[in-house]
C-alpha cells in the first residue's frame, strides 16, 4: 500500500493528525521545528494506513470466506464440453 498523504486522508483523519500536532506544540510549550513536525506527522500517518491496512486485510479474508462456499452439486463434465468439440 502507498503512503498516504493529507490530502488524500478523509476530515476525520486530518483531524487526528492535527490533534497530535497541537498536543505536542502544547507539550513543549513552543513551536515545532520542521523535522519534529515532519516526524510527528510520519508516525500519525503510518498509525492510520496500519489500521487502514488492518481494515482491509479483514475485508479481504471476509470475500475470502465467503467465495468458497461448498455448494451440494456435483460437477457436471457435460457442461463444461464444448459442442463442437475441442480443436
């Protein structure tokens, strides 16, 4: 998966990282440097794409599930042969 970018988040998740970015301005009691801003947003972005990833490796085994479903037919060799034969 890609790294996401602001822009690419939904509101909810800008939220959040702007949250974190206010709490630790807050914390230090001053403004951030430019690498402790780039760092505090690479660790909130990475904590959202893990639980996006996790989201979707759920979905994934779910459709996963839910495509072999054993069925009570046989298999029917009629069906599968072509009329005109194979050529």
């Amino acid at each position: 998966m890609k790294r996401l970018t602001l822009q690419e988040m939904n509101e909810s998740q800008q939220r959040r990282v702007k949250t974190q970015l206010d709490q630790e301005r807050k914390r230090l009691g001053r403004e951030l440097t430019n690498a402790e801003n780039n760092r505090i947003k690479d660790n909130a972005i990475d904590e959202i794409m893990k639980e996006l990833e996790k989201a979707a490796s759920a979905v994934r085994a779910e459709k996963k599930k839910n495509k072999l479903q054993p069925s009570q037919e046989t298999f029917s060799w009629s069906a599968n042969t072509h009329i005109r034969g194979r050529r």
